[in-house]
C-alpha cells in the first residue's frame, strides 16, 4: 500500500525538494504551507496541497481528517539567521507553536512518525570540528535557540505519547535540482550561495563578504554546504529507520567539508565563468567561526550517501537554476 506522507512547509526551499524526492520513490504526498515564503509553483503537482499555517489548530486538524497521514515531515520554520537576532520573537512564535500544534494533532490522530529539520545553528560555536551528533548544544543566535527548544519539546512529548522522532541537523543547505526546475528564492535572498550566483548573473553589482576577523586561515566564515537532494534523501532513509523499529535518535547532515566564504566565491567563479565582484563587509550578528559536521553516524546508521557531495557539483546544480528562472519562480 502507498504511504501517504505530510509535508509541513513542503512549498520552501528544502520543502519543495523533500516533495520531489518523495515523488520519485513512490510516496503518495500531501502538503501543507502557509505560503509566507514558499512558493506554489514549487509544489510538485502529483502532491495535494493544503494552504494554512501550521499554527492553525482547526485548519491541521480538517486536513488529518481528509487525508490517511501515516508520517510526518516537519520542515515548516523560519530559518534565517540574521533575521532571527532582529526579531526573536517572530522566530519562537513561528517555530514553537507550529511544532507544538503538529504534535498536538499527530496524537489525536496516532501519528507516530515524525522526522523534522533541526540545524547545524544548535550547536553555536562547537565545542570541536567535526560536530559530533552528540556535541553540547549551546546556541549562540534565536533561530538556533529556537530549533533546540524544539528538540527538548519533541524528546519530551516522545516519553509521553510514543511518537518516534528523528531530527536532522541540517548543516548549508545549497544546490537544486539537477534539471534546475526548482531552486532557492528566498525574498529577500540573504543567504551566501544564490547572492553569489545573482551577482554573476548581473543582478547584483557585488556580494559582501561579512566578516573577515574571523577565526579561520582567511578570516572569514566557514561552512559546510550540503546538496538539498541529499537532504532530503536522508529524511526517507530516516523515516525506513523509524518504521524498522530503530530509536528515536537526531543525526548531523553535513559533507564533513568546510569552505569559507571566500572559497565559495572562487568556486563560483570558477563554475560560472564569470568574474563576481566582493567587498569585504562587517560581521553580520550571530554567526559562529567554522561549522563542520561529522556525518558518519549518519552514514552508518541510516545508510546515507550523499551523491552530490562535490562543492563544484552542488553550485553548478544551483547555476542551472539561476540560468533556467533568473527571477525565481515568478516570472519563469
Ligand atoms: N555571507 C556573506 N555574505 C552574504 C551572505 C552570507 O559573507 O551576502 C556569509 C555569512 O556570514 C556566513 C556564510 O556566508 O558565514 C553563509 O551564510 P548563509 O546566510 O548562506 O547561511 P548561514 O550559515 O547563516 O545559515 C544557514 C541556514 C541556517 C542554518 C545554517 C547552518 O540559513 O538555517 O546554515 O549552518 F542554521
């Protein structure tokens, strides 16, 4: 029989993604989104799509009614960093409630599997590189905050009601799909790799690079940039992990590869052809040195393997997508 998977913000970046990858492999899809920053035309059509906001207990509830859920995939929260040290508030209103009206409704309707997006952010400036899965978390911005509280909230609720969860740490999410039909578009674009590949495209006259102080052999920021296509293979892996009776458990998703900004910047130079012109800029708030997962537990215990895991592969898929909608979803 066909599981029917719920989507929780299934029209975002790594949302529209998750979808697809379930498409592929045979996964009946529903999904749920508020549209505040996802787009419509992201939503692969063999999906059935539900607009609400998570936080809306009667609009959850008529769409567990409707549809037979067997597991959840909770990917619906605001994730800026920046953002988040400007307005907290918005960040643990959105993140929190939303989670807790899914759970909330999950139980009414004995839903037992829920795998949700966590990030690399909760571990605030790591204790060592690579992050292990079970480093101390110390979050050093609301965003990462946010997603540890919802951690603890999950834990908890596991103990009382017997949901199983896995959390995924997400460590950058980049790249597209390779045939470019769907991409990024965050309004506005804040985040390194689709401001770099704007400015080649001449929509953008140069990037900033936020911070050249920082602990590192060039002085800027470094992450490890993970091809969403893997992201979301790792959450289907998670979710056969679950339902073979495997723990609840939370797994860092990463390439175990660390670039700085500035390596980012010649990459895409590099894939590109084009000459991207940078200025060094102060330090935004809230950003830690290096962030750098360990990925073995997930690879041995889930079974990942990351096809895209090549820092060339994973903006060139990003390119072809910036080159096939170069405003985004729009105006295709
Ligand atoms: N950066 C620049 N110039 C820009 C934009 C970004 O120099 O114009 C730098 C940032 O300072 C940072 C790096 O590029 O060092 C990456 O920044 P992004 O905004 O692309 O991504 P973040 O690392 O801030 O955050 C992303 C997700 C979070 C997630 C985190 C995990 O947005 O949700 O990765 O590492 F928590």
């Amino acid at each position: 029989m066909t599981e029917t998977i719920l989507v929780a913000g299934g029209a975002g970046y790594v949302g529209s993604h998750m979808v697809q990858e379930l498409i592929n492999e045979h996964y009946d899809v529903v999904v749920i989104d508020n549209l505040s920053t996802g787009h419509r035309q992201a939503i692969n059509a063999q999906a059935r799509f539900y607009q609400g906001d998570t936080r809306d207990r009667q609009f959850l509830e008529s769409v567990f009614a409707q549809e037979e859920i067997t597991a959840v995939i909770h990917m619906d929260a605001f994730s800026l960093v920046p953002e988040s040290v400007q307005q907290p508030l918005k960040y643990f209103d959105n993140n929190l409630i939303g989670l807790i009206s899914l759970l909330e409704a999950m139980n009414k309707y004995a839903i037992k599997y829920l795998i949700f997006s966590s990030t690399a952010a909760t571990f605030g400036n790591p204790v060592q590189i690579p992050i292990q899965d079970q480093d101390p978390q110390q979050p050093i911005n609301p965003y990462g905050e946010s997603k540890l509280m919802m951690e603890k909230i999950v834990h908890w609720v596991e103990q009382a009601n017997g949901l199983q969860c896995v959390a995924l740490r997400y460590f950058n999410a980049a790249g597209a799909l390779a045939d470019g039909s769907i991409g990024e578009d965050h309004r506005p674009e804040t985040h390194l790799i689709p401001i770099i590949l704007r400015t080649a495209a001449g929509q953008q006259d140069y990037v900033q690079i936020c911070g050249t102080d920082y602990h590192t052999p060039d002085g800027t920021n470094i992450r490890d940039y993970v091809h969403v296509m893997d992201l979301a293979q790792a959450h289907i892996l998670a979710l056969k992990y679950l339902q073979a009776g495997n723990p609840s458990c939370s797994f860092n998703l990463g390439s175990n590869t660390g670039f700085s900004v500035k390596e980012i910047l010649q990459t895409a130079r590099e894939v590109t052809h084009c000459a991207i012109p940078a200025q060094e800029a102060p330090r935004r708030g809230g950003d830690p040195d290096i962030l750098i997962a360990d990925n073995s537990q997930a690879k041995k215990i889930l079974g990942w393997h990351p096809q895209y895991d090549d820092i060339h592969t994973i903006i060139q898929t990003a390119w072809t997508w910036k080159q096939n909608h170069p405003q985004g979803y729009a105006h295709k």
